[in-house]
C-alpha cells in the first residue's frame, strides 16, 4: 500500500467532495437545470478574477485558452511583445509566429521576474505592437510577474495586456478589471481544484474593440462564438457541448473558494510557499528565483551531483508524491515542490521531508529533520 | 423524488463504473503510470476507429475535433466538398469558409442521406478538390450516410475523405482503414459513454502527407505536435495537459465495449433504435428520416398542433428523461429519441411510454400503449 500524493504545479489534489461531484450522473448541457450551474460557475469566476466583464468557458486544456487570447487578438503581420521568464512565457512566442506575427521579446535570464524598466523600454519603443503576451506566475522557473506595473504601462498604449494566468489565479493576488488586464486566460487544474480540461478566457472592453475586428481563421476558440451563447434564451450556454461534469466539479470548487475568500486563499499560499522556502533554504539548498519567488511552487537547484530527473523519479515512484523536474533547458537541474490549490499546513512538511528524505538516499550531504525542523517553525509563526 | 434519464443523442448516460471512476485522485499526466492508461485508451481506439493508424486525443469538444481535421488539412484558397445532411454537415461548410475554402456542396433535402451517384458527380467535377467533409450519421436529422461507398470514390481522387463520426462511431459499423477514411473525428460523450470533454483524430497515409505539408495557422489542434508526442520516451503522451480524469473514464469505457466486441455494440443499436421506429411508427407518427435512419437515435414529426419544443421541456421537467428537439430550421417541428451508448432492452419502452403519456396530455390524437406494444414485440423479436 502505497498512499499518492500530487506536490506538482498541476495537475492539483483536488478535494474529496469535487472528486465525488464528477461519479454525479451526466446532466444535459442544454438544459435549464444545467444551464443554472453554469451561471453560478461563471459568476464565481467573476469574483476570482475580479473582474466585471464576461468570462468564457471551453472545453480545452489552458494551450487551448492561451491559443484563444493570441487567435482573437493578433492577425498575420502584426508586432506583438512577449514578455518571458521561461518556458510558458516562450510558448507565447511560438504561438505567436505560428499566428505569423512578428515577436519583440523581453527576456530575462531565468530565474528573474520581467523587469518594469525593460517592459517600459519595449513599449516605447514599439508604439505600433499590437498586444504585450506575459505570464502572472511562470511554472517552469517558479517566479511571478507584477502585473499591476505592467497594467500601468499598458493603459495608455495601443497594445493589450494578455495575461497567463493558468497557474497563478486562485493562488495569488489578481484584479483583472483594477489592473487593467485586457485579456486574463485560466486553466482549471490549478488554484481552481478541478481536474484537468477546462480553460477560461475573459476580455476587457478594449480587447473586445480589436477581437470584434479580428479576422484570422478560427472557429472552436472564436471568442465572439462564446459572446453570442452568452445571451442564448437569456441564460449562459457555451457554443459547443459543455464538458458538463468538469464543470459541475468547478461550481463545488468554487463554491469553496468563495466560502474562504480570495484574500484568504492568496495568504494561505504565501504561507505554505514561505515555509517550503525557508525549510529548503535551512537545509543548504539554493532556490532558483532570484526575486518574485512563486507562492504556487518552490523551485530548487539540485545540489552538486544530482540529476533532478532521478530524484523526481524516485520521490514518485519511491514514495508515492508528485513533484516535478526542470523543463526545458532547466531539465535534470532543478526541481519543484508545489503548494498549490487544495493544500494545507502539512503538505509543505511532507514535501521538504521528502526531498530530504531522497536527498539523503542519493548520497547528497543534508542533515535529516533540518529543513523540516525550519519548516514547521515558519508555519507556527504564519498560523499564530 | 424523480430519476433522471438522458435519451438525448448526446451526452448519453454514463454507465455506473464509468461515472465512479472520476471519484478516483488526480494522477498527474506526465507519469508513466498514467501514460500506460493513455496507452490502453488509445489502443482501445484503434480498436474502435478500425484503424491501424495512430489516434490522437484532445481535450476539446467533438467541434475542437473537426477542427483539427479542418485547420491540418485545408489551406486559404483551396476548393473542398462538403457534403451536408443537416446541422452538423453545415458547420463543416461555416468552418471551411472560415479558414478561407471555397466550398461545393452536395446537400440533399433534409431527411435523406448523401446520394453516392451525387456526391460521386461533385468529385467528377471537381478534381482539384483537397477534401470532402461528410458525416457518418446526421444527429440533426437522424440520418447516416453510406461511408464505405464514398471511400471507393475517393480511393483514386486527390480529395481527402473526413468523417465526422462523433454521433456515430461506437454505436454503428465503421472502418477507419478497409473503406479508405482519410480522417476520422470522435467526440467522447456519444457512443463512447464517458462525459464530453475529449475528442479523437485518426488521420490515414495519405492524409498526413497533406497535414504535414499544411500551413494554416495553428498550435492547440496542430495534429504535428499530438504526433509528436506520442513517441516521446517512447510511450504516447498529450502534448498538452491531458484531461486525466476523462481519460481515465473513458479507459473504463473502452474495456466494456472491447468486451461486449464491436460487433455486438452495433446489433444492439440497430435493435434498440428499430424497435423506437417501429412503435413510432404503430402510434402513427411519421418518421423524419426518409432513407438510412440513424441507429443512435430515431427522428419523429410533430403530430399537427404539437410544438416539439414544448414536448421536450414537458418530457424533461415533468418526467425527468432529456430527450432533444429539432436543431436549426426543424426547431420546433420535430424531436429525437436517443438510443446512444449505455443503453438497453427497457430503454426503448421507457422512452416510447414517455413520448405517449407527453403527446397524449398535449391533447394529441394517440392511443395510449399502442406503441410501447409494438416496441415490446419487436425487442422480444430481436432478442430471441
């Protein structure tokens, strides 16, 4: 018997009540009765987002709601500003080529969050680009963006602010509407605590102007198609069949969010993230962000000799948990430990436990209990 | 207290192991656990498609799926054949004209299938034609098409053959490979018993010559990158997020239709939804398909005087069974009795008893148990 465990920036644990909504019998999608959860999980997301303007929901992974934003937005020829901090944030620049847009990047060396000057500086020099592309918190190398700077830049510029926001929202502060996001894409196996397979989009009504107008090719992701449903017998509906038990799933997760409030989803996570942080920093560990440290994961450098792809390999199929590797360039380099969606006080100690735990099995030269020791000491002090 | 029953031609009624199986955690997708799951799923697929060819599985709604054919084999500028039965055969034309085609359609009255002599006269005269879209059955009219007989007329032509099977395969005879299909598009909630949320893509030879010469803009339903990743450390993989709690369902699914065999799978359909059309029939009403009546559902007229609207919403919130109205210029005037996916003996009954006591306390002019006899006859018939 071996008890599994999910400590990966997504796929999240997702609580016993959402997973139990999904073994509820299929609903019709066209239907009042389904139509009425649909509206509540909307209006909550609403809420999470903060943002008044209309949210839209597809049956896709959060690619397919990135694709959405970049396809309702930019047309061939345009210019277009990717802002990236790793490999998320790269993946906007391919898509956006793959649009045959031209790419002006704002790049930091890894392990950096996007530098305001340089935003700035692209900004000003770019008063013909179309939109800026970034992301709220960047999975690959666990550091957020200040998306509220950004916004600030972008109010009085032609270019709209898309924000990534798969892995950051229902984690960590976001004000859609306040900050002056144009475009706010989420995936559901995040902070959101429902498996895979749900994106949302939401789009300010200056990013309506441009999407109205858009003529590239699309037809599944075609934002005015959800717009149009939106009204539908004056109910929400989506264009195509709803993944109706996804989404049964999100009106339960939601509904727990709302009951513990944003602001106290987004202080549980800084919690958790500090006490991972500060128990991998006791133990001798570097962490990989240099500034803006993702409160969604802690990602680690390995210490000398060991190949991260081993010690991920090993906490999982070992121990039963979850974590992730480096990806791109940072493969076999670093590890991550997230701390996201459904987590609580003694997740972060079963994780810095585990990475000791293996650490020590692998020949690495820790002391067993320090990180723990200093894990649980900053989760007495933030739970006091 | 009301049960609840879907006889909608999808989303069907998801049996009860199936539904259970979504209880079960989250496993994270990129683990060689999950991925031997993936690997059955997409085995069982082949199984299912009759192909020998690789199947590709999207988090997307059947739609996102006919996108995929769409956007991987069709260039701006190039002349396809679109052959259209109802609702469905016209969102292939919408979708071609969206990503710029020049579209011949062969679109007979409602009600009936695709003359092969037509359909064989649009190839003649159009040999330039990249691709003919069709269905495999209609679920707006309830009327399939005859695939294996338009393979023989593609097998020497330039054009691609792309089947829409989303309302059909799983439930009625078809042969990716031995009736020369080029492309073949799945949806998960029909014959494939799981809830919506997934799609397939199986792409023959021939196809994929096209597919990898292709430039339409993409990236989420770009079929380069799913082929991409099934060969990835050797075992098949998504090359986004995969819907694991889907997948994991419809592995479930899949096992008890490999067990029940293809063959039996289909009998049973064509048993059930004869028995629905032959107690229509003896209650007096007329059946809307005039050729090829579709197995997964049947298509009923309206008596005089009946709004089917008002029928279906009667069936529905007074009796609990969803069931579908007309879509597109039928609304209204004609309602579709579903016989989809996990479905037996006493479903016909229940739905054909339903449709009486409904029509009769709408005033119309039936006698009641009349056609629920004639159902009873015919299934002891069939099943003797």
């Amino acid at each position: 018997m071996k008890k599994k465990y999910i400590m990966a920036p997504g796929p999240t644990e997702v609580p016993p009540e959402v997973l139990a909504e999904a073994a509820k019998p299929v609903m019709h999608h066209r239907t009042p009765q389904f139509r009425k959860i649909l509206t509540e999980v909307l209006d909550n997301m609403k809420y999470v987002i903060g943002t008044a303007r209309n949210v839209y929901i597809m049956a896709s992974s959060g690619t397919g709601a990135m694709e959405a934003a970049m396809a309702n937005v930019v047309s061939a020829g345009d210019k277009v500003i990717v802002g990236t901090i790793g490999a998320f944030g790269d993946r906007w620049e391919t898509m956006a080529k793959a649009y045959g847009a031209s790419v002006v990047k704002v790049a930091p060396e890894w392990g950096y969050a996007l530098s305001i000057a340089e935003v700035k500086k692209a900004l000003d020099a770019n008063p013909d680009a179309a939109a800026i592309f970034v992301q709220l918190n960047e999975t690959s190398t666990g550091v957020y963006n200040d998306i509220e700077a950004i916004g600030k830049l972008t109010a009085g510029h032609k270019a709209l602010l898309v924000v990534d926001g798969i892995s950051g929202i229902g984690a960590q502060p976001y004000y859609m509407d306040k900050w002056g996001v144009d475009v706010t894409v989420i995936g559901s196996q995040k902070g959101l605590m429902i498996p895979p397979g749900l994106a949302y989009v939401s789009c300010s009504e200056k990013a309506w102007k441009v999407i109205e107008a858009n003529k590239t090719p699309k037809f599944y992701f075609d934002l005015k198609r959800y717009e149009k449903a939106m009204t539908k017998e004056k109910m929400p509906d989506t264009p195509w069949t709803s993944a109706v038990s996804l989404i049964m799933q999100q009106a339960v997760a939601l509904r727990l969010i709302k009951e513990e409030t944003n602001e106290k989803v987004w202080e549980r996570h800084a919690k958790l993230s500090k006490s991972v942080r500060e128990g991998i920093k006791a133990l001798g560990l570097e962490l990989f962000a240099k500034e803006n440290p993702a409160v969604v994961l802690t990602s680690i450098v390995a210490p000398q000799g060991i190949d991260t792809k081993i010690l991920v390999k090993k906490i999982r199929d070992d121990y039963g948990i979850s974590m992730a590797g480096g990806q791109g360039k940072m493969e076999g380099l670093i590890f991550r430990v997230g701390t996201l969606g459904y987590t609580d006080r003694f997740d972060p100690i079963m994780g810095v436990a585990a990475v000791e735990m293996a650490l020590k099995e692998m020949g690495a030269n820790i002391e067993i209990g320090k990180g723990v020791k200093r894990t649980m000491e900053v989760l007495m002090e933030e739970y006091k």
